[in-house]
C-alpha cells in the first residue's frame, strides 16, 4: 500500500464537505476519484497533499513513498524553454553525467594509486548512472514531449511565452518525468487533443508507480484505471473495475436499496393500517394488540430513501469517433480592417 486515507472529515463554515469514507491506493494501482463538480474531489486531493488539513481523520503516505501533483489549474512560469524546463526535473541525473564527463578528461593526467581511485569512482558514478537510466533520459524527455503534443521545433520556445493549456502541458510532462510512487493528477486531459489523450493512457497503464486521477473523461477512465473512488454527498465509495463497471455495480446498489426502502415503506403503512382498523374495534382486546403493533413499530429504524443519480443522463449520444476534449482552440488571435 501506498496511500491510505482513514474516516476523512473536511467542513467550510456550514457546508460539509467530506462526513464520512476511507480508501486506500496499492503500489502500482491506477485508481480515479470521482463525483459531480462542487462534490469535494480537489478538497480531497489538496488534504492528501497537505495544502488542506482535514477536520478530522488520518492521511498516511508509506515512508520512503514519493508524491506528484498536478493541480487542475497547475501553469508554470518560467523564461527557460519548454527542453529545459523539463530537464530540471532530471536535474540530479543530469549533474551526474557532468561528473561523469569532468572525470574522464582528468583520468588522463592521472598515474598510480591517485588513477586507480580515481578509476574506481569513475566506476561507481557510471554504474549509478546506468541504474537509473542516465543513458536514455535525453530520449524520454523527447518521448513526453512530443506524447504531449509538443513538436520539436517547440522544445526551444520560452515557457513564459505560451498558452495556460501549453504551460499545463508542460507542467504534467514534468511530474510525468519526476516518477514519483503515486501520481495525483487533476484532469490531466485537458487541453490534449486525441493523440494525446490516446498516448496519455498507455503511459500511466504502463507507469511503475500508483496513479489516483480526478476525470470526467469516462473512455479515458475505461482505459485507464481498475478502481473507482466516488465522493457523494459528502460519503466516500470504493468500487473495483473500470468506470463502466462501476456505473453498473452503482446502479445494480441503488436499485437494491430503493427496493429496500419501498418495501418498508410499505410494510409500514400495512402496519399503520392494522393498528387504525384494530382501534376501530374499540374493544380492549383489540386496543392492546393495536398498541402492541405501535410498540414493534417504534422499533423500526426509517431507511433513507436513495438520492436520485444526479449524473445520469436521460438521453445519449454516440459519436462516430471520439475527439480530445478540446475541440478548437484559438490563440493570439487578431482582425483589422
């Protein structure tokens, strides 16, 4: 386990945000957190990462585990270009391969004992290099990059002079490069075209770490993750699969409680209406068995009757294909006359 949060609790003034859930996240397991807008979903992710601190309940990230975060409104500034911008989070790998390479030119002025220490570091320091994947670092910045929608001719521009989705872009590539043990990612598909998009889901199917994703885009979800963590009226659920498997077993679990619930609404008014046509009687006999059944009655706990599914559509719409999530995007844009 990487991640596991305990009776969470989060309130602002008079408005409950989260009352009552607990969820955890496996080493590897990619997992979505879902729930109308307002639901609590950011609240949530910022009480993981510390920037919210719940009112109550327990958030516990295993020691040694490492943790990413891309905020849904996350723009980087920066007057490096989108290339280097990248490389500082490659920063430790990238001051190894300058020591790397300082040493070689000395290892030529060297003799003796100085050289055969100096040759045993040189090992070291190469060996650590190759362990984590110094050799083809250059190639995986390039990789994301370009998986992002970045061509080459855009790695040299400016951070500081693109769009909000470009810096966006640049700034999940980023967290992607870092490969922290969990990734906390707040709509990462947008501003991604399809390629993109298509490129995202097999990167994190294929991430060595837990991803935890806040989406309303439920093919990308399909594709992606194998757990469901819905916020819902301040309660937290955890349902295992895909996000058509969660809206079934959800459907399957409210329509078993709204049978529940009419059933008991019905044995009550039964009730209810023995005890009104035993009191018509009015015969003492009739009186105590009529007082009797109020006495079970009492004891009845009310069931709640189930929220209506406020996300469910009453209509839809296949398209032929699926585009990205940002249909046109217009930029810099100027008319004169």
């Amino acid at each position: 386990m990487v991640l596991a949060c305990h009776n969470l609790c989060k309130a602002f003034l008079e408005q409950t945000i989260v009352k009552t859930g607990s969820f955890h996240i496996e080493d590897r397991e990619k997992a979505a957190l879902i729930g109308i807008n307002g639901a609590g979903k950011s609240t949530i992710l910022k009480m993981i990462v510390g920037e919210l601190a719940p009112d109550s309940g327990d958030i516990i990230l295993t020691k040694g585990k490492t943790l990413g975060y891309l905020a849904q409104h996350q723009i980087p500034d920066s007057n490096r270009s989108i290339l280097e911008e990248l490389k500082t989070a490659k920063a430790d790998i990238i001051r190894l391969e300058e020591e790397i390479r300082k040493t070689e030119q000395e290892l030529a002025d060297l003799t003796g004992d100085t050289l055969e220490a100096r040759l045993l570091e040189y090992h070291r320091m190469t060996a650590r290099f190759e362990q984590e994947s110094g050799y083809s670092y250059q190639s995986e910045l390039t990789g994301v990059l370009k998986g992002l929608g970045f061509t080459e001719e855009e790695f040299t521009k400016p951070v500081n002079t693109l769009s909000g989705g470009q810096k966006t872009r640049v700034a999940l590539g980023k967290l992607l490069i870092t490969k922290p043990d969990i990734l906390l990612l707040d709509e990462p598909t947008n501003h991604l075209d399809l390629n993109s998009i298509t490129w995202l889901e097999t990167y994190l199917m294929n991430y060595p770490g837990a991803v935890l994703i806040v989406s309303h885009d439920r093919y990308f979800l399909n594709r992606v993750v194998t757990k469901i963590v819905e916020i819902e009226h301040g309660e937290i659920m955890t349902y295992l699969g895909n996000y058509t498997e969660y809206a079934a077993k959800k459907k399957q679990l409210r329509d078993a409680r709204l049978k529940e619930y009419l059933n008991q609404q019905q044995e009550i008014r039964h009730q209810e209406a023995v005890i009104e046509k035993l009191r018509s009687f009015n015969r003492e006999k009739s009186i105590r068995r009529a007082e009797s059944r109020e006495k079970l009655l009492a004891k009845i706990t009310p069931l709640e009757k189930p929220e209506e599914d406020t996300a469910e559509l009453h209509f839809a719409l296949e398209p032929s294909c699926i585009s990205g999530n940002d249909v046109l995007s217009i930029e810099h844009l100027s008319k004169s006359f």
